[in-house]
C-alpha cells in the first residue's frame, strides 16, 4: 500500500487565502498537476466552485472513513436521542503528477456505500468546491460534488511520495480515521503493530495481589504495582458519538490473573493504539499507576480455562492515560519466574466427534484445516444505522469426524488474520460458541460462532501461543502429517453465497422473535429494501406469493451468465425467477446449505437438508417493479447431477394444482452422496447417469394463471443472473492471493496491480453445479390467487449487495401457507 502522503507545511500562496489540508505531496517530473489547477480555480472561484471543461480520467487512492460531526440542534425542540451516527469520507485522488485529498459531499457517500467509489476506480471530476470551516483560523479544503466512471482504462500507478503519518480528516475535529467498513478493527498509523517487552527490576515486596485489592480498594487511593498474566482479550469496542469531542475513543476488556485469582482490566482510549495489539493472550504486565473502579455489569463474561479458579467480579482495573497515568511494562516471558505464581492459559479444546453431544451456548476452543472459505460480509447493527459487523464461514476439519466444524467468524479486531484465513490454513479460534437448536429441529446443523472474547489465529501465527502445548492441539498436529496435501486440496473451496444458519422448520417459529408485519415484506418493497443495502450487507426477508413458473436452467447457461463483464438484463416483460442449483453450486452462506455442496465436498459438508438459493441479477433491474403482480427472485437450489421433471415431480413442486408441497427437502433427511442427491424428496427428482442424451436435458412449467397475467404485469423485479461472486471456487493455493482478495472487501487503499496476478476470477474452475432453477412468484393481489392457496407459499430470501449494480437473491426457505396458523398471519398481515 502507497501512503498518500504528508500534507504541505505552509501555504503555497500569500497570505490573503487559507493554505490547503488536502495536498498529498507529488512529483512528476515538472509535469504540471491538472487536478491541482482544478482544485485552485474552486478555491479561487467567486461561489467557491468549479466545473471544468476537461475531465482527464483520475485514479482513487485511498477511500477513509470518520465520524461525522451531529448537526446544530435548534433550541427546542430538543434534537432526537435515538439517530444512528453517520460517517463522512476523505478520498485521496492522482492524476499522475500528484495526488490531492478531498472531502466527498455527503450527498454521494452511497458511491462509497455500494462500492461504486473504491481505489483503483477510475473517474471523471466534474463538480468540484472548496469549503471554509469558519470555526478555524484561515482553514478550508476541497470537495468533491460531482463524477463520473471511466470504464475500460486501466488505473495509472500512484505517484509516490514520502512516507509520513497519516494527517488527520479534513473535514470537523476528528483526530483519527476509522476503518472502512466497521468500526472494530484498529486502522491507521496510530495503531502500534507491537511493542517490544522489557527487562524490568520487579520487586516482589512490593506488589499487591488481586485478592488484596478486592478487600482492601475502597481505602486507598494510590495502589501498590501489579504482576499479572492476560488470560482472555477482547475485540475493540469504538464508543463515539457525534455530539462527543474524544480524540479516540475506543475501549478494549481483559481478563488478567495472578496467583490470587482473575479480574477484568479495562484499556481506554489512546492507550488502545498504543497497547492493544502487543497484550496478547499469555503476555505477562507489569501494572503501575492503576484506578480501581465498580465493575460493568452488563459486560460479557468469557469462559476460564480453569473452572476453578476464583473471579473478582465485583471490580476492575482500569487503564488510561490520567486519573492517574498508567505506566505499563511487558515482561519477556524467559524473564518470568516460577515463584511469582502466574496461572498459565489453559483452554477447553474439543474435537469434532466431541461437538454434537455438546448443549447451546457452550464455549470451547478449535483446531482444524481450513477446506472452505467464504466471502466477508456485512450485517447492520442495527436498522438504520450505518454500523456493520464484518463477519464469514469457513469449514475446518481435524480428522476426528466425516464432519467438519462449521465456524462462524466475526471480526475480532484481528484483521490481518480475519482477512487471510484460506483453504489448507490451520486455523484456531477460541473462545467459540455452540449454536443449535433442538427444540425446533432436532437433525438441525450445529455450527460454532465468535464471542465478544474470541481471538483467530492462521498458520504463520501459531510460533509461541500458549494453546501449542494443548493435548488435542498436539493430536491435531499428529493427524496433519499423515494426510496427503494433495488429496486434502482437491476438497477446498473458496468464495460463493452459504446458507447458513438456517431459517427454521416453520413460519410461526421464524416469527416466534418479530411481529408479523415486520416480517413479512411486500414484493413492491423489495425494490426499496434492494437500494438501501450497502456493499456486502446481507439480509434476510420473507415474501408471500405464488409459484408461477419453474425453469431449469443448464451449466452452459450458467457459464454464459457468470463469465460476462456486464449482468444479463433481462426484457422488462420477463418474469421474476427463482433458481435452484445443482450439484455445482457448493457452498452457500447462511441456512442455504446446499447439496451442491455435498456433491464437491462430500457429503459431510453438507447440513441435513435441502437447500434453495436464488440466483443474483443486476440492480439496475430493480427499478422496474410490478404493481398488480410482482415476482419474487431468482433462486439457487442443489439437484442431482442429472435430473428431469417426473410427474411425482410436477405433484412435489405443486405444479400439479391438487398437490402443496414445501420445496425443501424433510429436515430428517440425511444428504446423500454425490450420485444420487436430491431436489425435494426421492422421488421428486431422479438422479441418472450422464449419457449424451440426459447431458443437455432443460425443462420448464408454467401455472394457467401466469399464462393469463404475464403479458399485462407492469412492474418487475428481475433476480435471476448468476455473478461470478455467487459462484464458489476450486481452491488454487499458487492464486491464494488473487482469490483471498476477491473475497475480502474493497482495502481503503489502493493496491498497484503489479502487486497481483491478473488472472480473471471466472477463470477459476466452479466448485458448483450443473445449473439452476428460476422460480417465478406472483404477489397474492391477483384476484385469481383465491383459488390458489395450496400453492400460496411465503418465501425466504437472502439477499447480498456484491457491489456496483450487482444484488445477489438466493431463495433459502419456502413455508406452506395451508396450516391454519400460518394463513391466519398471512391474512392477518394483509388486512
């Protein structure tokens, strides 16, 4: 990564206009900087403006991110309490000859929202002005109001310039920027990498132990030093607000120990960048100038290694940089002495033939070999707001069981490892989670997720952890070395849409934690929820309607769809579609665990039941929306190798009007092996052996009432192109790291292309199937639907924003409306 550079020392002018924050130094040869006029003749400009006549092609540099200042409140009424914070974003610009940073009008950040506005894009400045901040001395900088892409030129390399620390945002008083895409992660060059340890005179005389100060710190106000050793750590947690002043505020818990027991210890503010990254789990402090304070009590708790050793729960150590200052040693552990009684870290490690007796929400540590990798994605913390977790799936495998462990990876403020877990990685996480539900499914997947205490560690991490010394960590070990590598990479899988967790058995029990109406979405809305996602968020909806059309669509048809620069756009008298794929769809994100999956994978690694996924389509589609009869969205399911519509089929899918049949296949059901998997139930779909004549087989339904309305619908939602994003790959460990990249999220800046292969993402071969189905949904106001409500169904859709124009809708659940229960909400939700 190209630092953008120091800003200028002084104004470059005379004294009669402010001097610029936003130059990023640059040095072309004497070539005169295009992009510096522009931004003068803004400054320069009576309205502070410019729209120039040329529009040389720019490259972005650097995106960053902040928080934005609150707005003046009016006297009365008071300003709202409950407003989600918002973000501004600085984006460093060159020319060739120089780069310059600008502010971006907080009227494009959905440019930056859905990936649109990303270094390495290329574009056109149309609008440019310079803005004065009137509550400081003679400062301004520019802003960016208008632009347009340049398609088809490669971007130009980023003039170099002086490695410097990073200046602080243009725009307000933030002293820091933050990561681009959550707030968790540490970011930027005020985040030390670590720090050395020490060789500190300890005297033992003098320290105090945890048991001491719980009885004893309500009488003293300065406290003897502290020796303890860090047993579990935190991720970040940022608490600013946009009405706050803090410089940085952040906050990071620990648990730390002595002899005597373990107690929180609490890290604020800007001794987070200084000393979050090198207290590491096993690090041994020395703690001087410490507060002592009442507990939080709403904190999560992790789990001890060892259950017996006591907690100090009602107090906490606190760490900043006053109140008093905090003086903090590392010790080097060859300096740390038997006699000074530190617990060492212990860990609940279990295996994977262990996880299925053990119960909802218990805590264990992991070891295993990465064999699938899924994409980061986004969830919004809350609705509305512009917060994020960044969050993906893996599977690992450690040889105990056919199973593998299905990991649920939240960011835990270790980016460089979240962002490098791959395929054939030996990967352990701690602190982990179990999550099943037997109450609702008893045959449901168990999979494991994060803590707020979790911590992830890769292979090139594992040299001095304290989990090495672990029994079933040394077992692990053991097994790896009898695996052949080659058998174990033809296994791996990266990228694509997963399914999991899935939605329950029954609508009631999907709703048994919403209101209804909350729930449910019309299919018209689907085109506002659709715009308003942001870059990799991924979200969940219900939508009722009407199967109307199934189609089956080949691989050949799959491999035209995905291979293509631009989405297939389909004519806007086409029909919504939902797809189901076969074998090679693999791996899938949340419950649409697919048999596609098994079929590459193994039947291990798919969950105990049949999944649908809809197929992406482009979101410029999405603005044509049906009025009287809308569609739902294209779907991925796995099938068989090969298969074709029986007429236990056509009565499975319901085509045939007496017949109302959920879509997916019974829970109780076991996936199969590759060769004979299952759309449905066994005889829904047929698995054949490939002969020339089943190779290109293709069929299609359609219902009497969707040959009576297609013609007059008005308004469609199109979902049914499949992206290369959608699409798992085949993992090429000589490629790791094109592919780790194409699955990540967009960097914050821009990385020269000469420091990647070029090799194009649909050049890797599919880890998927032999082709999809498209499923058309009708809404409900067709009058004819009254005579219809066997085939009346609510569907569960996944939906993902890929960036750019592309949104990804995979079709995950189908619910029967004909128990009573389940019409009653509908009907309900209707009126």
């Amino acid at each position: 990564m190209e630092d953008p550079g120091p800003d200028p020392p002084d104004d470059p002018h005379d004294g009669s206009t402010p001097a610029s924050p936003s130059s990023s130094g640059g040095g072309g040869g004497g070539q005169a900087s295009w992009l510096l006029r522009v931004l003068e003749a803004a400054r320069g400009a009576s309205l502070l403006s410019a729209s120039p006549a040329e529009m040389p092609p720019l490259t972005v540099v650097a995106v960053e991110r902040y928080l934005a200042e609150a707005p003046p409140c009016p006297p009365a009424p008071p300003c709202p309490a409950a407003v989600p914070p918002q973000y501004w974003y600085d984006v460093t610009l060159a020319d060739g000859s120089r780069q310059e940073r600008c502010h971006l009008a907080p009227s494009l950040n959905g440019l930056v929202q859905r990936g649109h506005l990303r270094p390495g894009a290329r574009l056109r400045l149309t609008r440019c002005s310079y803005l004065y901040d009137e509550r400081r001395l003679r400062y301004g900088f520019p802003c960016l109001e208008g632009v347009e892409w340049v398609a088809g030129e490669p971007p130009a390399r980023p003039v170099p310039v002086a490695s410097a620390p990073r200046p602080p945002p243009l725009r307000g008083e933030r002293k820091h920027y933050l990561p681009l895409w959550n707030n968790e992660d540490p970011y930027g060059d005020a985040w030390e990498a670590e720090k050395p340890p020490e060789k500190v005179d300890v005297d033992v005389s003098k320290l105090t132990s945890l048991g001491h100060l719980e009885m004893t710190w309500r009488s003293r106000i300065h406290f003897h030093p502290l020796l303890v050793r860090v047993l579990h750590k935190s991720r970040l947690r940022y608490y600013g607000k946009p009405e706050k002043k803090m410089d940085v505020p952040y906050q990071a818990y620990f648990e730390v120990a002595d002899s005597s027991g373990m107690i929180s210890m609490v890290l604020w503010n800007s001794l987070c960048p200084e000393w979050y990254n090198s207290m590491k789990v096993g690090t041994v402090l020395f703690l001087e100038q410490y507060a002592i304070k009442n507990s939080y009590p709403f904190k999560t708790q992790p789990t001890p290694g060892d259950s017996q050793m006591k907690r100090f729960a009602t107090i906490e150590i606190s760490l900043n940089v006053r109140d008093p200052p905090t003086k903090i040693s590392i010790i080097p552990e060859e300096m740390v002495k038997p006699e000074w009684g530190l617990p060492e870290v212990k860990y609940r490690f279990i295996t994977r033939s262990e996880l299925d007796n053990l119960p909802n929400n218990h805590s264990c540590d992991v070891i295993g070999l990465v064999t699938f990798v899924g994409r980061i994605e986004r969830a919004r913390k809350r609705e509305h707001s512009e917060d994020f977790w960044l969050y993906r799936w893996a599977h690992a495998i450690d040889g105990t069981s056919e199973q593998p462990f299905i990991l649920e990876i939240f960011a835990t403020s270790q980016p460089d490892v979240f962002e490098r877990i791959h395929p054939m990685t030996y990967l352990v996480c701690t602190q982990m989670r179990v999550v099943r539900d037997l109450t609702d499914n008893p045959s449901s997947t168990i999979y494991l997720t994060t803590s707020n205490e979790s911590q992830i560690f890769i292979t090139g991490c594992h040299k001095g952890q304290p989990y090495t010394r672990d029994t079933k960590v040394k077992n692990f070990i053991h097994w790896t070395k009898t695996q052949s590598e080659a058998d174990q990479m033809k296994k791996t899988v990266i990228g694509g849409y997963y399914p999991l967790p899935r939605p329950p058995n029954s609508f009631l029990k999907y709703c048994k934690s919403n209101r209804v109406e909350s729930v449910l979405k019309a299919i018209g809305e689907m085109g506002k929820e659709i715009e308003d996602l942001h870059y990799r968020e991924h979200k969940r909806i219900a939508i009722q309607g009407i199967i109307s059309a199934i189609r089956y669509i080949n691989c050949s048809n799959v491999a035209e769809d995905a291979s293509g620069v631009e989405p297939v756009q389909k004519d806007a008298s086409q029909t919504l579609e939902i797809s189901t794929v076969s074998k090679e769809d693999g791996v899938q994100k949340e419950n649409l665990q697919t048999k596609e999956c098994t079929s590459f994978l193994g039947p291990q690694y798919a969950p105990g039941e049949q999944q649908w996924h809809q197929t992406p389509q482009s979101k410029k589609s999405t603005v044509k929306r049906k009025t009287e009869a809308e569609e739902g969205s294209t779907s991925v399911i796995p099938v068989p190798s090969y298969h074709y519509f029986t007429r236990s089929a056509r009565k499975k899918f319901g085509l045939d009007k007496s017949q109302h049949e959920d879509f997916v296949q019974d829970k109780n059901e076991q996936p199969v092996s590759d060769s004979s998997q299952y759309y449905a139930d066994q005889e829904g779909l047929s698995a054949m052996p490939e002969t020339e004549e089943t190779r290109g087989t293709c069929d299609s339904w359609q219902s009497d009432l969707w040959a009576q309305v297609k013609d007059k619908l008005l308004k469609y939602l199109h979902h049914s192109t499949v992206f290369p994003e959608s699409i798992p790959r085949k993992f090429d460990y000589a490629h790791k790291d094109l592919l780790m990249q194409q699955y990540n999220l967009h960097a914050a800046v821009y990385q020269p292309k000469e420091m990647r292969t070029d090799k194009n993402i649909n050049e890797f071969k599919s880890a998927s199937g032999l082709g999809y189905y498209e499923v058309t949904v009708l809404d409900e106001i067709v009058k004819a639907a009254m005579d219809l409500d066997g085939k009346h169904v609510v569907c569960i859709l996944d939906i993902c924003h890929l960036g750019d124009d592309k949104v990804e809708v995979f079709l995950s659940k189908i619910y029967k409306t004909v128990e009573p229960d389940v019409l009653g909400l509908v009907c309900n939700q209707n009126a």
